[in-house]
C-alpha cells in the first residue's frame, strides 16, 4: 500500500454525522474561492457545524447560527453554499 498526498487543497466538503437517536445527518458544502484560504474557511465551517449539530433539532434553528457566526466573523467577499438533510430510521422522512 502507498499513498500520496494531494497537490492542492479547496474548501470542498461532504461529511456525516450520526446522532443518538439514530438520525443520520449528512453534509454538502462548498466554499468560494481555491486553494488554502477556502480550505481553512470550510475546516472552520465543518468544525461549527458539528458543534451545533448535536444540540439544535431544528434545522431553521442551525441555518440561523451557522448563518450569524459567519455572518459576524466571516471573511469580506467569501461565502459557502450548504445543504444539511437528516433522514430518521425507520421513517421515509428527509428534512432538508
């Protein structure tokens, strides 16, 4: 086994997070602008994201504080687009 490591980094990110209840939550996102500087702003995303994630059941509720810590600590002329959907066990339900 080898492995390489990438020649370039971007603010790409698809993740997932499973909660206790079972609900699963996954993750797409993507952040403007290329190399480092989008990489460090989506790391930043994805660790505020997870953080909230767990203890806010309503995705309006999560939509808002993601949006308002951005909003207020974000960098000028950088944005992300983002899509959270959860799906439950044993439910044909997805919240998007």
């Amino acid at each position: 086994m080898s492995t390489r490591p990438a020649n370039e980094v971007g603010g790409d990110l698809v993740d997932f997070v499973t909660h206790e209840d079972g609900r699963v939550g996954l993750v797409l996102a993507d952040v403007s602008g290329k190399g480092l500087p989008a990489a460090l702003l989506m790391a930043r995303l994805q660790a505020t994201l997870l953080a909230f994630v767990p203890e806010l059941r309503s995705l309006a509720a999560l939509a808002s504080k993601l949006h308002t810590v951005f909003r207020t600590r974000g960098l000028e002329n950088r944005f992300a687009t983002l899509v959270y959907l959860e799906l439950e066990p044993g439910s044909s339900r997805i919240r998007l």
